[in-house]
C-alpha cells in the first residue's frame, strides 16, 4: 500500500476499501482515522515511505467509532504515542473497543450487501485511551487549525473536518460517499438526521472533499454537495 498525494502536505493512505487519511504538517503529523483491524503495519509502512517515522505522528483523529475507522486505533496509538480526538459519543466505544452503533442500509441493493460485509468484519477491536474530546465548532490547534463539525445520522459521534488550506478541504468521511458517484454512505443509524448532516456540510466553502469510501473530489467539492443536498 502506498500513500496518495492529495494536495501538498495531504495523503490519503487506503487500507482496504476504507481510506485514511495523513497530514504533513512541522507541528507535528496527523493521521485521520485508523482503518480495519490489523492495518497498523501498512499505514505505518506508508509514512515510512513518506520519509517520517511513527513517533512523527502526534495526532491521532478518529471521526467516527465503526471498526473501519477504529480497527488499527490501539496498534497505531501504541507505535507512534500520539495523542487521541474523537466526539465525546463516540469516544466511549473506541475506549471499550466494543459496543458499535447499529447501522441500517441505505437504499439500494449494493449497501445491503456491504452492511453485512461490515457487520461481519469486527464485533469488537482492541481499546485504547482518547486524550481530547472534540465538539462540534471546535478549532483543534494543529495542522494549522482543523474545524470539526458534528455530524451525526450515520453515527451518532461522528465528526467531519474542515481544513483551510488549497482552498478549503472537506473530510466528508462517511456522512456521503464517493464510489459510483458522489452519493449516500452505504448505512445510516439515522437517514433523516444524516441528511441534515449532509445539507450542513453543503453551506461550506471547500474545493476539495475527502471521504471513508471512494475518490477525493478534487475540485469545486461544495458546489457538488449544494448541487445534491444544499
Ligand atoms: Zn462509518
Ligand atoms: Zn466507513
């Protein structure tokens, strides 16, 4: 598995069909979620190849407690001593490293599919401890400011994250998805609230949207979304 430039400073690093997500920055690198269980070493393989050791990570961010997301949280945690963020609902299941939120598919005959496929990946994974707290409106002061935004709908604690550089990036995760298209996540706890969630990322600015599943959109992202959901 090999990093892929996004934009300077930004790489996505897939594990899977789940990506994560690393940013370069001289305060001290980011990694943006933790994949499925057992991930650790080809994330950490990927910063290597990126010229960075894992005691250059500092900042571990988890969006969303699902065990695509929290999988490798604990190995990663342990190899590089960075410090964790995470909403506070969410935060309690990736300390106990179990107790995930039911997720009902989306419609469409693909998202059944892939829900049983996630369902059957991990009852539980291995816990670790999370440092910060992270609520909706907060500037976390790294990478030059991050700005969370709470949405909930696919799961209750999850976070977007605003980036203000190259004209505004979104980390979408997986309130939407980008694999056939711009378009639903393959399951929500809530589809209503979801939605919501949706129409709140679309009154932002941001040129480039990043997403759990699928492609980076690259250019004029928002547009995108107020086109689907504003
Ligand atoms: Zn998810
Ligand atoms: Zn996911």
């Amino acid at each position: 598995m090999h990093a892929a430039l996004i934009a300077a400073g930004l790489y996505s690093l897939a594990v899977g069909p789940v990506n994560t997500f690393f940013l370069d920055s001289s305060d001290g690198c980011v990694l943006i979620d933790a994949g499925f269980p057992s991930s650790a070493e080809k994330i950490l393989q990927a910063i290597q190849e990126l010229g960075k050791q894992p005691k250059d990570v500092r900042h571990i961010i988890l969006t969303h407690a699902h065990p695509d997301h929290i999988g490798s949280f604990a190995a990663l945690k342990k190899a590089t001593g960075a410090d964790a963020y995470m909403h506070p609902l969410d935060a309690p299941i990736a300390i106990a490293g179990t107790g995930f939120r039911r997720l009902y598919p989306a419609p469409g005959l693909f998202s059944h599919i892939a829900i049983r496929a996630l369902a059957l990946a991990a009852q539980s994974v291995e816990p670790a401890s999370i440092e910060h707290e992270v609520r909706d409106g907060d500037v976390l002061p790294i990478a030059g400011g991050l700005t969370a935004i709470h949405v909930p709908g696919h799961c209750a604690g999850q976070i977007a994250l605003l980036w203000p550089q190259h004209g505004g990036v979104l980390f979408a995760v997986d309130t939407c998805a980008n694999m056939m298209g711009l378009g639903l996540s393959i399951g929500y706890e809530d589809l209503e609230e979801g939605k919501r969630s949706l129409k709140k990322l679309a009154q932002l600015d941001f040129q480039i949207a990043c997403f759990g599943h699928g492609k980076p959109i690259m250019r004029n992202a928002s547009s995108q979304f107020r086109a689907k959901w504003g």
